[in-house]
C-alpha cells in the first residue's frame, strides 16, 4: 500500500448553543460593562448551553456536520481524537461519550489535553496517523461548555467575560492530489509559566481529590488567569511560531492568504497581524459572537470561514493557537 504523502482537512462543521449571553446580560451579575469588554476584548456577547448540555452533545453535532462535510459516513471514520478543558464528568474523556454518540462502538478513540492549542496538537497526531498508514480518517474535534465552570463574582470578572461555549470538528485524510494539505505544524509547550492561566481543581495535589471542603468562595474551583502577563506572551509567541513555520516550507508573510487565528483576545489578534503585515481582509475573527471557545475556537472559525467561501483552492492559510500550558503552535496548509 502506498503510503499518502500529504493530509488535509477533508471538511469542517460547528455547532453552537442557542442561547445567546451578551454583554450587559453578564453586566446584570458583574461589576462590568459593554464598553470595558468590547474594548478589552473585542467581545460583544458568547453562547451558553441550556443546563444539562455537555460539551460531548456540541462534539457530537459538529462531528456529524464535520463528516457531512467531507462527504463521508460516520461509519468512514476510524480514528477519534477529541479536546476540551470542560469534560461531561471528570472521567473518562469525552472521546468514550463522543465514540458512543456516533455509533463507531470500537474504532480508536482519545482525548488530547493542550486547552487553546489543542486543535493543533491534534491535527499533528491526525497527520501522523494519515501519513503513516494507521488511520484513513481521522474526526478531530474540539468542543467546550465553560458557562458552568466560570465563575459569576466580580474577582474573576477579567475571566469569565471572555468564555463561551462551542463545539467546532473536522474530518483529516490523505491529500486528494497529494500536494495540497498540510505542510508543516509547529508546536511548543513552556511550562515554566503553568501557573498563569489555571485550574486547580479537582486535582490529585489535593486530599481528597475532588476536595469536598471546597466551597464557592475558595478559588481552588475556579480558573485563575494573569491576563497581562498571558496577553503579552500570546503576542510574541504565536508571532514567532508563524515566522518559524513559514521558514520551514520557505515562505514569506505575504504568501499567506488567510490567517486563522485562536480567539481569545482580539487586541492579541490584530498585534500578531500588525506584525506579519497582515490586513483584515486576509485574517479571520469571530470573538466578536462566541468569546473564546479554547479547543473549538479554530474548527468553528475555520468551518465559518470555509462556509464564507473566504478559503480559495490552492491559498496558503495559517492556523495559530496560544493557550495555557503555555502551549502555542503554527499550521501552515495549502487548501
Ligand atoms: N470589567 C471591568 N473591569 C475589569 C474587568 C471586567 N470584566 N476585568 C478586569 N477589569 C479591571 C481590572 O480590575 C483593572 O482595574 P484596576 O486598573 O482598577 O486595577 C483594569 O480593568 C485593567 O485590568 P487588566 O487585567 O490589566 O486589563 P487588560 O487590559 O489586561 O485586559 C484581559 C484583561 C482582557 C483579560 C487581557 O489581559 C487578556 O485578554 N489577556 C489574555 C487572555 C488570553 O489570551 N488567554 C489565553 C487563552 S485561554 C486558554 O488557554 C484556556
């Protein structure tokens, strides 16, 4: 068998909750406003699931659009890799929840666990299965409910302002002429700086585990966020990573035709983009509607803007992700 020498992304679906959360709704509990959010952020509202919504229920609509996207069958896929930092329980992963949802009782199923560079630690490990022969269509999908692990009180207000829910999936298989698809993907991972963007609980440091002293006021259950020191190493290292992925396949700035970018801030955004030279015509943003969906971010914008018709064949994009780890990576593809 001969093995392909390229994969790509075959096709892309997403999935959002109805519910929309705007901006003075959040104001209403927060000691926040609009103009702050807007202006810090570039947020104007987010999505929030109905109570007792998982995000496995998001993975499992986005997988299925994902699949009917790439013409293909459920039944196609023989690998499942999925992400979330908001798991239906604590374990197992969703990928146990999301395999049984779609009816592909044993295929090969796992979670990866990298928060907002998750999508593209995943497609690296979906190339590599397709490359090598171990899998000829791989479901990656990224889905997160955050509205029930934020919390709603003022000293957490510069987090829970930026997070919505969203499932965002796609379908990786060989390159359909071998050229196009993936050409590089370049991941980091500092740990240095862990702490900056966390949380704690549950988590084995701690007896019990699940710390049933907790309580509501203790931050323990909720995440914790430097968000300057986040934001400006966000700027400076998906930057970086573009310039190092362009320089592997010899490409310059001004071949990139669409930069997709994680969305957790669009300040950060347009900075990474001042730096490459790069206009809003050739970048995509949806913050604006969802927040930051962490491990759904990219899918859901790349599957918004292929729908757009904003991706040509044969456009160089770039998929570029910073999150908490700190984690960051670079994807260079040729649609
Ligand atoms: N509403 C009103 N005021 C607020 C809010 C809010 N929601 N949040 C913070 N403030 C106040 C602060 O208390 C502070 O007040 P002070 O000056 O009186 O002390 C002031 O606004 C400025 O606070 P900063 O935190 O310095 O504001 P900044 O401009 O840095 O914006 C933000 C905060 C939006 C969080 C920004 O730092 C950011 O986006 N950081 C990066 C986030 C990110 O990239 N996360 C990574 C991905 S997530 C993942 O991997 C899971």
């Amino acid at each position: 068998m001969e093995l392909p020498k390229r994969s790509h992304i075959l096709g892309a679906g997403f999935e959002l909750p109805r519910t929309v959360v705007t901006n003075d709704e959040l104001s209403a509990v927060l000691d926040t406003s609009d103009e702050w959010i807007h202006q810090r952020s570039g947020i104007r509202e987010r999505r929030y699931v109905d109570d007792g919504e998982g995000s496995s229920a998001l993975a499992e609509r986005a997988a299925r659009k994902a699949i009917a996207a790439a013409g293909l069958e459920p039944g196609d896929i023989d690998l499942l890799i999925c992400a979330t930092l908001s798991p239906d329980v604590d374990f197992p992963g969703n990928s146990s929840f999301i395999q049984q949802r779609l009816g592909l009782a044993g295929i090969l199923a796992f979670d990866v666990r990298n928060q907002c560079s998750s999508f593209l630690y995943m497609l690296s490990v979906a190339d590599q299965y397709v490359r090598t022969g171990g899998a000829r269509h791989v479901l990656v999908i990224g889905s997160e409910v955050h509205s029930s692990g934020i919390e709603y009180a003022d000293r957490s207000r510069h987090v829970t302002v930026l997070f919505g829910d969203g499932a965002g999936a796609v379908v990786v298989g060989a390159s359909p002429d071998g050229e196009r698809g993936l050409l590089t993907i370049n991941l980091h991972c500092e740990g240095a700086y862990a702490d900056k963007l966390c949380l704690l609980g549950p988590g084995s440091l701690r007896k019990p585990r699940l710390a049933l002293d907790w309580t509501p006021a203790d931050i323990y259950g909720w995440p914790q966020m430097d968000g300057r020191f986040v934001f400006r190493h966000a700027v400076k290292r998906m930057g970086e990573c573009i310039e190092e992925a362009l320089a592997v396949i010899g490409a310059s700035k001004d071949d990139i035709r669409m930069l997709l970018p994680h969305q957790a801030n669009l300040r950060i955004n347009q900075l990474v983009a001042m730096g490459l030279r790069i206009d809003d015509e050739r970048m995509a943003n949806n913050i604006e509607r969802y927040g930051n969906t962490t491990a759904a971010t990219i899918p859901i914008l790349l599957a918004e803007t292929l729908d757009a018709g904003r991706i040509h064949d044969n456009d160089l994009v770039c998929l570029a992700a910073f999150g908490s780890g700190f984690t960051w990576a670079a994807a260079l593809l040729r649609w």
